[in-house]
C-alpha cells in the first residue's frame, strides 16, 4: 500500500475507519470486525481511526484488545470531543477536561500513546485556542504525537495552527459532500495539513450495494439522516446507478471508483473507509492501485454531481452543530 504525508505523520494513501464494527451501520458481528482489523494491517492499511464516542468506548477498546501484539504496525488516531448522555448529544472542548479524556482513551486502547488526536468536534463556547492549547500540552508529555480536527472551519483551522502544528483535518468529503473544496481543503494545501475524508463511500451509497434501508431500524444511524429518506433516497440511487455503470464500464466497482476519485485530488488525502467485513476490505484497499486520468476524474464528478445530490448529510440540529466558512 502506497502512502502519504499529514502534515509529518506518514500514513497508508487509505485507512480503515472503525466506527461501524461499534455502531452506526447494522448489526455489528465482532468475529468478522477482529478478522477485519487483523487484515487491514495485512494487506498495509495501517491508518486505524476510532474515537472515544464510537459504541460509548467499545470501539477503541476493541482496537486496542485485538491489535495489543501488534501496536507497532499502525498508526492509531483517535478523537474527543463529543459525548452522549442520557440519549443527548454533546460537545465539550473545555481545556481542563483534556487531559482526562485522553487518558481515558489511552487506557482503553491500551497503549501509551496516541498517533493522532483530534477534536472531534468544534465546542462553539470555547476558543478554539484553549483547547488546541490543552492538546498542545499532551504532544509535550508524550501521550499523543500529533493533533487533528474535525469538520473545522478554514477560519479555526488557522486560529489552531497558530497555536500549535495541526496534522490533519477530518471531513465529510466524498462524490456525494464535496463542501471541503470551497475552503478548508485550499486552507489545509497552503498550511501543510493533511486531509483525511470520513464517509468517503458517502456511508455506503456510493457503493450501490445498498438498495433499501430498514427505517424501524433506530441503530442504522442512516434512518434519520436526510440523504436516505423517501424521494430523496431514491434520486441518490439513481445516479449511483449511473455511476456504477460507468464503474462496469472501466471493469471497477463503484466504491473503488469512488475511493480512486477521492486519491486523485491530489497528496496528503487519506481516505477513511468503513467496514467491519474482510471482503469488503479488501475491495476497498484495490481501489489504491487505481489510477484514473484527468478526462476520468471529471467525467466522474458530473455523472454524481453535487448539485443534483437530494438532501442534506446530517438531521438539523446536527448541521448546525457543524462548523463551517
Ligand atoms: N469525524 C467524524 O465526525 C466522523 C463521522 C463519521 C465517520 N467517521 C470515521 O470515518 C469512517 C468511515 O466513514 P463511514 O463508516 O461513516 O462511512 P463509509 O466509509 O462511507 O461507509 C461505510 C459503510 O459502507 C459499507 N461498505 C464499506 N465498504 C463497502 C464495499 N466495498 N461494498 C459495499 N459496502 C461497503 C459498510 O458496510 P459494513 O458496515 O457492513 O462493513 C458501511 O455500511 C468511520 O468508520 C469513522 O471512523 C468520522
């Protein structure tokens, strides 16, 4: 597996997003999410991205149970930042916080340090300094090497790389949410900070693997979001039809298009692809050897087009809570 650069941090060009193997997606199988752990590193996808909110803690300490002989072999991001309680939602960056939260992540994936730590989500009460400022001070004590953001603002991306090096932005961004290239991604591109997309297979859409959702299922995080309801649902279907079309026609699949699309917008991209299966893995980690021409990549981008995608990515209260220019 090729790699790129975040910033210093040097990571496979594609990572394994974990969260499925502990929530969001269907029922989770953990035979099959150990099998799949286990073959990520196999197969040199060794950029594991958790976070302490993922299953309420179960997701790093499974991480951190099934790959304790091998901790060397990966680079280990992790993220706080948001929390449920009570069913509720909640932000909180509060610096003196911080440090318990890192501990807490430490402790569960059973290692001495984190890779890369990110705040999961902006706390719009806090200045994002003080808390860049509370993480700084865990890279000085050796916890955590390098820190990230997610779904930042170009605005606090430059406020939080003037108080320490950020390595990485963690953003929705796929061929169904392009919203990154406006302004973080050219922000990330002058700053030397890495881009790492999460949902990059627009949460298994861009597959066209998924065809229906179970709406009674409350555990599909998919059955409140906007883009997989009603009509919406079925336009998105359409021009992922056409889409994987255009996929048989190049003899690929339509996530590993999807995913080739993605590494050709250029150096320092580390796609994040979520599976908990082993065949889907290695479906995904093809992808990396494929390459596609200019004329390939921009006849991709009209086929699913941004403008004629139907609804947006989060319910409301959850595109508000997002941080954008
Ligand atoms: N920073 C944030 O706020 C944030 C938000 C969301 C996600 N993330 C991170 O990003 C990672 C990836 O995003 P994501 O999991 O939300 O979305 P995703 O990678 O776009 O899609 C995951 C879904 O696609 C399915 N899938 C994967 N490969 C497939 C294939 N080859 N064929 C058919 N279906 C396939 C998975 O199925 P199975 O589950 O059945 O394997 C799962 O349902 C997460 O795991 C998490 O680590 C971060």
């Amino acid at each position: 597996m090729q790699t790129t650069f975040l910033g210093d941090l040097e990571v496979s060009v594609l990572g394994l997003g974990c969260m499925g193997m502990s929530q969001a997606y269907g029922k989770a199988d953990l035979a099959e999410s150990e099998r799949t752990l286990h073959r990520a590193l196999d197969l040199g996808v060794t950029f594991l991205d958790t976070a302490n909110v993922y299953g309420m803690g179960h997701n790093e300490k499974l991480v951190g149970r099934v790959l304790k002989d091998r901790r060397d072999e990966f680079v280990l991001a992790t993220k706080f930042g948001i929390w449920m309680e009570d069913g509720n939602r909640g932000v909180n960056g509060r610096p003196e916080q911080v440090r318990d939260r890192c501990e807490e992540s430490l402790k569960r994936l059973g290692t001495d340090v984190i890779d890369l730590y990110y705040l999961h989500r902006l706390d719009k009460t806090v200045p994002i300094e003080d808390t860049v400022g509370a993480m700084a001070e865990l890279v000085r004590e050796g916890k955590v090497r390098y820190l990230g953001l997610s779904e930042v603002s170009a605005r606090t991306l430059r406020r939080a790389c003037a108080v320490h090096p950020i390595s990485a932005v963690q953003s929705e961004y796929s061929l169904f949410t392009r919203d990154p290239e406006a302004h973080v991604l050219p922000a990330c591109r002058e700053l030397n900070v890495g881009f790492v997309p999460f949902s990059p297979l627009g949460r298994a859409m861009l597959t066209n693997r998924l065809q229906e959702l179970d709406a009674q299922d409350k555990s599909d995080m998919r059955s409140t979001m906007p883009r997989f309801q009603g009509e919406s649902f079925d336009n998105n279907l359409a021009m992922v039809r056409a889409f994987a079309e255009y996929a048989e026609s190049r003899g690929c699949q339509a996530g590993q298009l999807a995913l080739a699309w993605l590494l050709a917008q250029g150096e320092g991209i580390a796609p994040i692809p979520g599976t908990k299966r082993v065949a889907y893995l290695e479906e995904n980690v093809a992808a990396a050897d494929l390459e596609l021409s200019e004329d390939e990549v921009d006849e991709i981008a009209s086929i699913v087009d941004p403008l004629r995608v139907s609804g947006e990515r989060y319910v409301a209260s959850g595109m508000a809570s997002l941080d954008r220019d």
